[in-house]
C-alpha cells in the first residue's frame, strides 16, 4: 500500500492495524498500543498523529534520513511509517517539555 493511501485511512482502524502488522515489527506495534491506551488514543489514532507530528516537526536531519530510508526501503510507504512512529515514540517517551523559566 502506498503512504499516501496509508495515511488517509488511518482513521479506518482495521486499515490503520492492518498497516502496523504489516510492519513487521512487533516491538514497535507493542509500544505503539501501549503509547495510544496511554494516550486514549486507537493505535490508528496514534499512528495519524505521528504522521502530524513528524510533518510539523521533524527537523532536517529527520527529514534528510527519511528520504535515504525511502530510497532503501523493499516498501517506501511501510519505512516512511515507521520511521514517523519511531520519531512520535522516542518525544512520547521523552516526555511533556518543561515549561516554566529557570
């Protein structure tokens, strides 16, 4: 399946799952269920907001390894995914930034 028709049915939960097996990974798919019950999110929920994440904030190193993780990658679309989850991960498990002055 393509990125493209990946991320506009990660609303379709059976879609969405059916993406995350298909990684093939089922560390990350462990750790992307626990990060969305965390979260109150569906695992499909939490990988659409990933992708927002990853769109909004991904600085360029992230944006330059995405792009030679693409063009390495059997599946484009399954890497690209992967490696958004990756990233929404390891700022989940970073935890919420502090906000107060010091």
């Amino acid at each position: 399946m393509l990125l493209g028709d990946i991320i506009a049915r990660l609303d379709d939960e059976v879609v969405a799952m059916r993406a995350l097996v298909d990684l093939g990974d089922l560390p990350l798919l462990a750790e992307v269920e626990a990060a969305a019950s965390r979260d109150g999110l569906t695992p499909g929920g939490f990988a659409a907001r990933a992708v927002q994440a990853f769109t909004a904030s991904a600085g360029d190193d992230d944006w330059v390894s995405l792009i030679g993780t693409i063009g390495r990658a059997e599946d484009p679309g399954g890497a690209c995914l992967k490696t958004m989850l990756s990233f929404a991960l390891r700022a989940t498990r970073a935890g919420p930034a502090c906000s107060h002055a010091h």
